[in-house]
C-alpha cells in the first residue's frame, strides 16, 4: 500500500505533461473554485519538471527517432471495461512484446532522463491496486497508453478526466476523430509514434503491445501508419459494461477532475460515448487487412484463456508463443483465485441499456 490514497491525492496526472501541453488542455477552459488548490499544485509541479522535457527530446532523436519498427504493433481493442486490461496483461508475458508502463503514463518525459529516481518516489507513493477494481498497479505493469499521450499533446479524449463538462467534445474530436483537424492528426501520429518507440526501448521490446480502449474510434487511422498492425476486439455483455464503467469512471475522475459533473450527467455521457464508439468501430474495422482482426467474447477468453490466446496468436500470426507458453500459463495460474467485482442490474440499468443500447444486445447475442 502507497503512502498516498487514489481519491484524495493532492495533484492530478498533468503533473508529468510538458508545459505547452498543460497549457494548451487548460486554456480558456473553467477550473471550479474547489479544485483551485489542486489546479495551481500540479501546475507548479508540471512546470519545474516540464524543465526536463528537452533533454529527453534530444536523446529520442538522437537515438530513436530515425529507427525503424521491427513489426508492427498489436492493438487490443474495446470498450472500457470490456475485458482489455486481462487480456493485455496475458500477452505482455511475452517478453518480444514491448508496451507502456504505468510510470510512463505518468511522466512520459522522464523516460530516458532520471527514470530511476521518479519512478521509486512513484512507487513508494502510489497503492498497489486499482481501487474500482482490485487489478493490482506497479510502476513497471503494463498500462493502457492514453494517459500518456495526454501529457505528450493536447490532442487526447482523456482530456476529460480534468474536465469532464466536455466530454462529448473531446469525445468527437479526438476519440473517433470525426471534427480533428489535420494539423491535429498529424500531431497525434507523430507523438504516438514517439510513444511506441520510447515504449520499447524501455521494456526491450520488439513488437509493441497496445492496450487502449480509446483506439477503438481509431482503427481506420491506425492501419494508415501500421498497415500490417493487428487488432484483437473484445466484446463483453453491455450490461456489465455499463455498471463497471459507470462505477470506473465515477471514481478514477475524483482526484483527477478540475470541474465538477453530476452523475446523472456522467451517465448520459457514458451512454453515448459507447454508441458513437459502437459505430466508428463498426465502420473502420473494414480497413483491416484480412487475416489482421480477430473478434472474441470477454466472457469466452475468460472461461478459456490458454486455449484462446494460442488461438489468437496462430490467426493473427503473431509471433512468440512457444517461447512464451509458460510464463503465459504460470500467470493464468496466479488468477485463478481473483475475486472481481459484481454486479446486480436494477431494473433501471436494464432499461437503460435495452433503450440505448439494443443494437449491441442484437449484435452480440447478450441477455439477462
């Protein structure tokens, strides 16, 4: 257990963002009075150590920046809650996989200058799981990479964790990147790229391993820079995605918020966002090359893991699985007594899933 408690920290993640990024997120933008104390911290932070951020970027061009990628990346795909972060720690036993850590989504500057020293203070201050669900946290775990690319630019959906009254703006902008403009994709591509390779240079990766349920709206970009990339989808019962990301997103946004936002607000949002990310999903992923997507039922990984990650590898054609067979296994057996999270759906969570969300019920095959 970390000194410091996940819903009372004193500063939020943009304390690791260079400084014309923070500005950029915050500019013009309304910080409610309660979270002044909050906003000016971190804001002081962020600018004695966005101090570093050039030493960083010379050494990445120096060292990275002309190297070319061994393979293109593999990315899992799906909703929040919808199973990724089981599926991403399965197969980043793989050790040809590289991927983002914690640290790095944090301090994504500190990377190739003074990581050591950040990254023991980052330990010894953090808890040691994830508080909406028991999913333990370690600086060095893998982690989903938008938080990083949050402090990297200010061209990320996780720009509404600090402030949540835009979330569908953000969410068309720079989730399903329907009004980005192309000056921002641009600036998306060329730091997501910088994310990549700084990732494995850091893990001794050659292949890198993406966990990202923002990448869902995605997709059709992605196979522009990686056209050999694969992509691995899950899908999982809506029902339980809507209570778990529900109960996810009303607690990690309490130490990361600048604004406030009513739940029923934050529900409406969660409701939508799945629906235009449902779409964007369904009408790029015929841009994948065939042979490069695979589509898996969480509910059918999770009863069968070993089975189905051999399955995926050989389909996908992903290299690495006998070598890593049984660090795959050993894993697998070290989650067999986890306790999750349950769920009971009220008669309310139901009717708001089957009127908003009927389509994935249809699609998928998914009752009570």
């Amino acid at each position: 257990m970390g000194l410091l408690e996940f819903n009372k920290l004193p500063i939020n993640t943009l304390v690791g963002a260079d400084w014309k990024t923070f500005n950029e997120i915050l500019k013009n933008r309304q910080i409610d009075k309660e979270y002044k104390r909050k906003y000016y911290l971190t804001k002081g932070v962020c600018r004695l150590l966005s101090l570093a951020t050039p030493i960083q970027e010379n050494r990445y061009k120096k060292l990275l920046a002309d190297k070319p990628l061994e393979h293109d990346p593999v990315f899992i795909l799906g909703h929040w809650r919808s199973g990724t972060t089981f599926v991403h720690n399965v197969f980043s036993c793989d050790k040809h996989f590289g991927y983002n850590t914690t640290y790095q989504t944090v301090f994504p500057h500190l990377m190739m200058w003074g990581q050591p020293f950040f990254k023991k203070n980052m330990s010894w201050l953090m808890p040691d799981k994830r508080p909406t669900d028991n999913m333990e946290l370690a600086v060095d775990l893998p982690q989903e990479e938008e938080f990083a690319l949050t402090n990297m630019m200010p061209y990320t959906y996780y720009n509404f964790w600090f402030l949540p009254q835009y979330m569908q703006e953000y969410c068309d902008k720079y989730l399903i990147f329907k009004d980005i403009t192309d000056e921002e994709l641009k600036t998306f591509e060329e730091n997501f790229m910088k994310l990549v390779k700084i990732s494995l240079w850091n893990t001794n990766g050659t292949q890198f391993l993406s966990k990202n349920p923002p990448h869902t709206g995605r997709v059709k970009e992605l196979v522009k820079m990686f056209p050999n990339a694969k992509f691995i989808y899950l899908m999982r019962n809506p029902y339980t995605v809507f209570e778990s990301t529900r109960n996810f997103f009303q607690n990690t946004i309490q130490p990361l918020k600048l604004q406030n936002i009513s739940s029923e607000e934050m529900e409406q949002n969660i409701l939508q966002v799945y629906t235009k990310l449902y779409k964007k999903y369904n009408e790029d992923k015929s841009f994948v090359p065939e042979g490069n997507l695979i589509e898996i039922k969480f509910e059918d990984f999770e009863a069968n893991a070993s089975d189905l990650t051999k399955e995926i590898y050989q389909k996908l054609q992903i290299p690495g699985y006998d070598d890593s067979k049984s660090a795959i296994e050993k894993y697998l057996d070290s989650k067999k007594g986890y306790k999750k999270n349950k769920y009971k759906y009220e008669e309310r969570t139901v009717q708001l899933v089957e009127k908003n969300w009927d389509f994935a019920l249809n699609d998928w095959g998914y009752k009570i």
